[in-house]
C-alpha cells in the first residue's frame, strides 16, 4: 500500500467515518452500529469497507457474534474517539463564547488534591475570570487518565501510574501525602496507646479504593511486605463521603491521605490510628497531554497550583 500522508487523509476522511469506528467499536454490531447512526446496514457495511480500503488492512475482524477490532483497528478507533472528543469541545466552546460566556476548563482530580490546595486555586482564578466555565471530577487517577488522553479533560491533578506514561503526558510534581488509618471515635481499635501491626489491621473490615489506584497499591504493597494477607471483608469506594458514613456507622477501618482527613478530624468525630500505611504515596502533581498547548485559563490555574503547593498546609487552610 502506499504511504499514507496527512494532507491526503484530511481531504478523504470525514466525521461520519470516525462516528462509525467508535459507534461500532462500542456495539460490536453492525446492525446496532447503522441503527445508532440513522443508516442502512448495507450503507454502514460499504462505509467500513471503503474505510478498510483506504487504510490498506482490515480494522474489525467479522466473527460469528460479534464485530472484533483488530490490533491495527484499535489504533486508529482511539484516534477517532479522539479526534471526536476535540470536535465536542469545540462545539462546546463555540456555542458558550457565542452566548456571551468565557469558555471552559474541565478539570479532573485525585481526592488527596480535591479537599487541599485545588479549591483554593478555582477561587482564584473565579476571582479572576467570574464567567469562565469550570467542571470538576474527582476520580482516581488511573480513570483520570484516560479521561485525559482521550481529550475529556484538559489537565488532570492526579499521579501517572505507569513509567511509561511519562512518554505520553507531562508531569509537574506539588506534594507527597502519607496514608492513615481512620476509624471512628470510639472504635475499639481507638483506646489503646500501641501501634497495632498490619496482621491485627488486616482481620478487621475495610473501605478502600480498587485494586487499580494507586493509594489501594500502595496498601496492598505494604500489606505483602509483611507478609499479611489481604483483608477479606471489603467494600470498594472512592468516594470520601460513603466512606465517612461507612466509618460512622462501624467498625470498619478506611486508608485515607493526610489531607482528605484534616477537616473530618477537626469535627470530632474520627479518629487517627498511629500506623502509617507503607512508604508516602509518590508526589502527586499536574499532569497534561504532552506536546499540547494549553488555554491561558489553564495556564493561569496551574500558577495557582504552583503558588499554593509552595506554602504549608497551615498556610493553606487560610486562603
């Protein structure tokens, strides 16, 4: 085949080829696929071919059931969704400037930054730019990520999670945290004055994070250190408000960082055992798409960051 060249695929591609990728990616059917997108199946069928033609290999493998992206499908699917993605936000953003707004800044964010620095940063720069937009989702990093990667944030505040990452993104640490042992006050756990060991810790019942974020990595790392098993009775969750209920109302142990807690703590209402789960979680810190300029509202968020990482946390609970 011949060498393909972006000039070329700009003139032939079109937005309707993508939609078909991802609606069929998503389906693994051709029939739901053409249904999806108000076509004919013999219509859908021909656009895949031509597509398939033009690449020079094929992008979905027909099984009996189902419709398998290939390897070399896959890829070009994840520039599709993609390339989708940017032509939603300007979509977004045409129809915002058009309506008399100041764009938008879609944030997302590990919950160590939600409750500490961050708040403090979107005050500022709402002081600065009253009518900018502005979206937050609080995840765990590896969902972040992928959020990022595909165009649905502009920056995340969050960890890289693998080293290969650091090929694909850019990474300015603010802080590391050390993970605590909350329990409620009056927990059992709470009256004595030792320092109970992670065996002990482990018999009883948890909240944590899934197996794929770093914090639960960082619990089961210790945990296998020691050679402890891992707790057995577990409720999975990333949100801190489940878990301070769940904390209230039992006896059940959670590892949090340091600086979700500090507000809780100030209340009375939990306690902080004196384990520290493993070694500080790595720094967590800015993280955007490599290569990719940024709007100056994100630029201006991330002086912000910048600023307020540089103060202590004392400092901090003042802005």
């Amino acid at each position: 085949m011949d060498r393909l060249s972006s000039a070329n695929l700009c003139g032939w591609l079109r937005f309707k080829h993508l939609t078909l990728l991802t609606t069929l990616a998503q389906s693994r059917n051709m029939h739901a696929a053409a249904r999806a997108m108000h076509l004919s199946q013999p219509a859908a069928s021909k656009m895949l071919r031509d597509l398939e033609g033009y690449f020079g290999f094929a992008l979905f493998d027909r099984l009996p059931r189902a419709m398998q992206p290939t390897e070399l499908g896959e890829h070009v699917i994840h520039h599709a969704w993609r390339l989708l993605n940017d032509a939603d936000r300007l979509v977004d953003d045409i129809n915002d400037l058009s309506e008399g707004g100041y764009g938008q800044l879609l944030i997302g964010a590990i919950v160590a930054a939600a409750p500490e620095i961050l708040p403090a940063a979107i005050a500022r720069l709402k002081r600065q730019r009253p009518r900018l937009s502005i979206s937050l989702k609080e995840q765990t990093s590896d969902q972040l990520l992928i959020e990022l990667e595909y165009k649905r944030l502009d920056l995340v505040i969050g960890r890289l999670t693998h080293a290969c990452q650091h090929n694909q993104f850019d990474f300015e640490p603010l802080r590391d945290e050390p993970l605590r042992v909350v329990v409620r006050k009056g927990h059992p756990l709470a009256e004595g004055d030792g320092m109970p060991d992670l065996a002990t810790l482990s018999r009883w019942p948890w909240i944590l994070h899934p197996m794929t974020s770093p914090m639960r990595g960082v619990f089961e790392a210790a945990l296998a250190e020691e050679g402890v098993a891992s707790p057995n009775d577990t409720v999975e969750t990333t949100s801190i408000q489940v878990t301070l209920q769940l904390l209230q109302t039992s006896d059940m142990l959670a590892v949090l960082p340091r600086s979700v807690l500090r507000r809780p703590l100030e209340s009375g209402q939990y306690v902080l055992l004196k384990r520290i789960i493993g070694k500080p979680l790595n720094y967590y810190g800015i993280i955007t798409r490599r290569d990719e300029p940024l709007s100056i509202a994100a630029q201006e968020l991330i002086e912000h960051l910048r600023r307020l990482a540089a103060q202590s946390p004392e400092d901090e609970t003042r802005q």
